[in-house]
C-alpha cells in the first residue's frame, strides 16, 4: 500500500493524505531512524560532521516531512479519525526524542565531534549547533553520574506529576464554584453575549436563569461590567481564592503542598546539573545572561512605571468617587470603574474599526510594506495542493527568484482551531545532495468570513495579529542558514523569539503605512487620523497599571525559584507580600491567594521566565526605535534588520546580533515611551 507521507514531494499532498497513513509512516520512519542511527554510533568513524550530523538532520528532516502536514491538518481540519491517529503517534514520538535526548552514545559522540581537528574549521552556524546540542544534553541529565542520573530522573518524573495534579486542582477549583442568578436585574450591565452563554451554561445544568462561573469568559464578564457591586465582590473573593486554603472552598483543592513540593524539586535538580538555583537553569537556554540581569531589569521597568501606575489609579479612584459617589475602590472594583472611565474616555469599539480594513487592501499593504523594507515580491499561486477552498498560497522572490512560500488560512470555520499561529512546513536546508531546500511557512489566523458579497472586514487587533504572524514568518522565511537546527526560528531563546513578530506589529500603528493598509471598502479612504489618534490613546491606557502588574508576576515568579531552601524556609507568601509592597498600586483582598492557580510557572513551561514576555517586548520596542529615529522605511535600518537579525536565524547569541543592528545593548526607554509612559521619572 502506497502512503503519501512516506513519498518525497516538495510540498505535502494534502488531497491524498488520510487519517490512515498517519500512525503507518511514523513506524516506518522512526523504526528506519533508529537502525541507522544505531549503525552511526557503532561506527567509531563516524564523529564528523558529514557523518554524523548531516544525516542525523537529513533523518530529522524526513520524519518532519511526515508528521508536519498531520500535526497541521489535526489543527486545522479536526476529525474524530485524524485525532485517534494524532493521538496514537504522539506517545511514539515522545519516546523516540527522549531516547535520543537521553543517548549516551549520541552525546559522546557529539563531545568527540566538538574536540575532534575537523571542529576548528566549523562555521558560526555548526558551533552554535553543537553546543546547543551539548547543552541540552547535559540538561537533560545525560552527563550524570548514575547515581544522581538515577535521582535526575525520579525528580523530572514527580515534578511532571505534580505539574499536572496542581492544574488539575485549578480545573476543579474553578469548575467547583457556580452561582446561579435567576433575576437578570442581579446582572444588570453585562453584554448580551456574555448573558447568552450564562443562560446557556444554566440550561446545560437543567436549570433556568443564569449561571455564574468562574470560567475566565463569565468571571471578566462579571468583574469588569456588572453593576452589582455584591456580586462582583462574591465572584472576587472565589476566583482570587481557587485552589487554596482560603475563600468559599476553602482547603478543598489546595495547591499549598505543591508549591512547596514544586519549588523544593526544582532546587534540588538544578544543583544535581550544578546551577546555583532553579533561575541559573531556566536562564541556561534563555537570551537573558543571569539572574540579577533579569532582576535589574525588573527592577528598573517598575522604578519608571510606578509612578504613572500610581497616578492612574488616583485618577481612577477620582473618577469613581465624583462619578459614582465610591469612597474607596475595593479588589473587586478596579476592572469595573476602569471599564467605566475608559468609556468616557476613548468611545471607540473595534468593531467601528472593520469597514477601512477589507482583508485585500490589509493584504496588499503588508506584502508592499515587506516589499518596501526587505525587497521581497509576494505573489499568490495557484496550482498546490490545499486543504480548504479558502486557503491561499503564495511564493516569495526576490531579484525574480523564488526563496520561500507559505500558505495562508485566514478564515474561522468548524473543526479549526482558535488562535492565530505560524508553523513550519519545511525549514531552509541543504540537503546531503547539495541542492537547497526552501522554507515554506503555514500562517494561520481566525478571522470572520466574508459575509454574501461584502468583503471580509477586519479589526485593528486583528490586522495587528496578522502582522504578528507574518513576523514570525519573515523570521522563517528570509533565513539565510542552511542548516536547520539554527535556520529560522530554530535555536533562538524563547525570551528573543517574539522579537521579529511584535517588531512588525509597528507598521499597524503609523500613520505612513496605515495608509497602505487601510481603505475604506465603500469610500476608498484611509483610516482618519482622529481615529488613529483615539486608538492610540486607548492602547496607552493604564498602560502603568498594566506594566506593574506584569511585573509583580515577573518578579514573583522570579524571586520564589531564587530561593535557597538551605538558607531558610520558603515563605512563599511573604515574598510575594513583599513584591506586592514595592510594585502593585491595586487593593488587594488579604485572603488572595493568586499564586495558587498561577498555571503559567507551577504547570505550564514559564518558571523563571515571566520575565520574558516583557523582555522581548523591549526588545522589539528598542529595534522599532532605530525606525522611528531614521523613517520607517529607511533603507539601511531595514537592510540592516534583515542581515543582522531575520537571516540569522538562531546562529548567534540574540544579544550579539542586537548589538549588530543596534549599535548598542538594549533599552527599555523604547518600549516606555511606545506604552505612553516615558514621561520623565518625577520627583513625588
Ligand atoms: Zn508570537
């Protein structure tokens, strides 16, 4: 029987590939892998480059070739058959790269190739290879004495263990609080969408009314619109309560001995690897040098935003008081008055937005935009294979030869799933026969479909989100490294990957390219520049407040894995009382216990690395400004953003190649003015 998945073909045969061939090809693949893999250890001539790491890659690249189309079509073209073979591949896959991440072998033999004579000769690229290999090896435990290899793994095992068991509790938690409200006076002020899914989660229950939850939908829906101050406070006190020892369900899913147990573990595996603290080994494969950098920065985004976050919150505080006669804003009133002020303030709904950015003219404008900074034709093609009448494909030249391609799925429709993302189709390589094999992306976003004859009509945030998608495409696409483990967004730190994508978010917001961008669909003109302006002032509010907040839970996050349990007991909530004392401008119920349903560090991959999401943004702001300094078109900055960073891929360390562009290291000045807050540090 013939599979799809297992031919050579430039792009994946959508229209032939069944849910079927999933589980067949990745047997045949990895069964095919390992034997050959197997042979290349057993070959002590084998530590070279053109032995060794070229062919592992080429394997690497075939079981790509296979697995990407199915993991994308399980994305976007859900079925009950796709799912099962998905599935049923995961836990093959899983095994097969933690075989190899835990390879003996494969780790001596990559230590023989880095002190081998052949690695004096190697690029910038190979190097940055091999010791990314080298590193993740020997995070992964491989470089372990048994004994504490032994240990290494029964830590890693216990820490997944209590990951999921602490996400568990905050699903039960939230699921374990209901309130149901059958006059709808109680819930005067919320939206009729948000009333609709209330009515309906009751009837789901058998009830009629409406039903409260603590789902994020039905809590901010309650928190930042309802006029009935009881029941926000009600909501409050739950939802900053969930999982913990306080509040309505007091002890009954109580996450307290996991933190400990968490953050104990953590410790302990990262002396077992040799770091000082859990920071040190999150910080190991992150763009951030050590942990009093981060701590640095921390520090001196909350110094320059506290004051307008201060400032802010005494004019809300103002406004509640002359407007609605409230003496002292209590937790639960924060989200609600500040929904109120930024009414009166900025009237502007997104949706008011949609008629001067039909999708073509947003389309068009980004490609002439892309054309314009990195001299790059978008084309469209017909003639691949596809998975749904509305995706499109296009090609990307320059100097009228193709580099690139990617696929572009726009519209939201059943059995796709939400969000917006970019993946990889195929990475940039050179094949072990010499020829190049171009990167080709999948961009993926879910916007509303046209609707009869009207075009499709976009939103500011969602031309924002195509923009940000788009970078993270670029970044793919114009590589120039020709080995994939660095090609690309390959081996670029996760606190420098979102550099490209929030970088190209900018041209949304000027008045120069919004002009390219935007057109009305019925008059043909661009976005006023009053509208421009309220859109601007609307990003821009509470932007002081937003900051702290963020960086309470940076800091948080950061400080508690700081800890040394030799030195003296953990005392997580003291120390998150103290971050709160320096940083947050809000009440605060004393019964809060938001470090229990902190999903991000206890459960998801963020411990240590909160930090990034504002580390990147400076980042982008900082490499924006040298646009902003020199025009937004300006020829060599642009030249300069692609050599330097885009097709660099992961090659070089990210701070080096900032440096490259910039001149210098980063600024967070860039990205405080940009959030409206670089109004000089005042004297209060
Ligand atoms: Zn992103």
């Amino acid at each position: 029987m013939s599979n799809p998945l297992l031919e050579e073909s430039l792009l994946p045969p959508f229209e032939a590939i069944k849910a079927e061939h999933a589980l067949a090809a990745v047997q045949t693949i990895l069964e095919r892998n390992r034997t050959k893999i197997a042979s290349m250890l057993a070959d002590e001539s084998c530590r070279n480059w053109a032995a060794l790491v070229a062919p592992l890659d080429e394997l690497n690249d075939q079981l790509e070739q296979a697995w990407t189309p199915v993991s994308h079509l399980n994305a976007v073209m859900d079925s009950a058959e796709l799912r099962a073979a998905y599935n049923a591949c995961l836990p093959l896959l899983s095994e097969y790269n933690t075989e190899l991440g835990q390879s003996q072998p494969l780790f001596r033999a990559f230590e023989a190739l880095a002190q081998g004579d052949e690695a004096a000769g190697y690029g910038a690229a190979q190097n940055k290879i091999i010791s990314n290999t080298l590193r993740d090896f020997r995070l992964s435990g491989v470089a372990l004495a048994d004994a504490d290899k032994k240990r290494y793994a029964q830590i890693s095992k216990e820490l997944s263990n209590l990951a999921s068991r602490f996400a568990e509790q905050v699903l039960d938690a939230t699921q374990g609080w209901t309130k149901l409200i059958t006059d709808q006076k109680l819930l005067s002020g919320i939206p009729q969408a948000s009333l609709a899914g209330m009515a309906q989660a009751a009837q789901a229950k058998g009830e009629a009314g409406y039903l409260v939850t603590l789902e994020f939908p039905s809590y901010f829906a309650v928190i930042t619109y309802c006029d009935n101050a009881l029941l926000r406070q009600q909501i409050h006190e739950a939802y900053v309560t969930r999982a913990s020892e306080r509040g309505p369900n007091a002890g009954q899913w109580d996450n307290s001995p996991l933190i400990t147990q968490i953050l104990a573990l953590r410790h302990e595996k990262a002396r077992l690897l040799g770091f000082k603290n859990y920071t040190e080994l999150s910080l190991a494969n992150k763009m951030a040098e050590s942990p009093q950098q981060v701590l640095d920065f921390l520090q001196q985004l909350a110094q320059r935003s506290q004051f307008s976050a201060r400032q802010e919150m005494s004019e809300l505080q103002e406004f509640a008081s002359q407007h609605y006669s409230v003496e002292k804003l209590q937790p639960w009133d924060v989200g609600y008055y500040s929904e109120k002020l930024r009414q009166h303030r900025y009237a502007i709904s997104q949706d008011e937005l949609r008629p001067w950015f039909p999708l073509n003219q947003v389309l068009q404008g980004l490609f002439e935009i892309s054309r314009r900074l990195f001299g790059i034709e978008i084309t469209a093609v017909k003639g691949p294979q596809l998975w749904h009448h509305d995706v499109l494909f296009y090609e990307v030249s320059r100097d009228n030869q193709v580099i690139a391609q990617f696929y572009l799925d726009l519209f939201a429709r059943e059995r796709k799933r939400g969000g917006a993302w970019m993946a990889e189709c195929r990475v940039r390589r050179r094949r072990s026969d010499g020829s190049l094999q171009l990167p080709v992306a999948f961009l993926t976003c879910n916007f509303n479909a046209p609707v009869a004859d009207a075009p499709a009509l976009l939103t500011h945030n969602e031309v924002t989100t195509l923009f940000h998608e788009f970078g993270h495409g670029l970044h793919h696409m114009l590589t120039q490294i020709e080995y994939s483990g660095v090609s690309g967004i390959n081996g670029v730190p996760w606190d420098a990957v979102e550099l490209p994508s929030q970088f190209l978010e900018n041209w949304c917001w000027q008045p120069e390219s919004l002009t390219q961008i935007s057109s009305h669909y019925q008059t043909g003109k661009p976005l006023p520049q009053t509208m421009l302006d309220k859109l601007l002032a609307a990003k821009h509010f509470q932007a002081g407040m937003q900051m702290v907040r963020q960086l309470e839970f940076a800091l948080f996050d950061f400080r508690i894995h700081l800890h040394d349990p030799a030195e003296a007991p953990l005392d997580v909530q003291k120390i998150l009382d103290e971050v709160r004392a320096q940083v947050s401008v809000v009440p605060v119920l004393p019964d809060n216990r938001f470090q229990h349903g902190f999903s991000h560090i206890f459960s998801g991959g963020y411990a240590a690395g909160y930090y990034s999401y504002k580390w990147a943004e400076v980042l982008s702001a900082d490499a924006f400004a040298r646009f902003e300094e020199q025009g937004i078109f300006d020829t060599q900055a642009a030249a300069d953003f692609l050599s330097k960073i885009l097709e660099q891929g992961g090659s070089q360390e990210p701070l080096e190649m900032f440096q490259a562009f910039r001149g210098r290291d980063p600024d967070i000045e860039a990205l405080l003015r940009h959030s409206g807050l670089a109004s000089p540090q005042s004297t209060v």
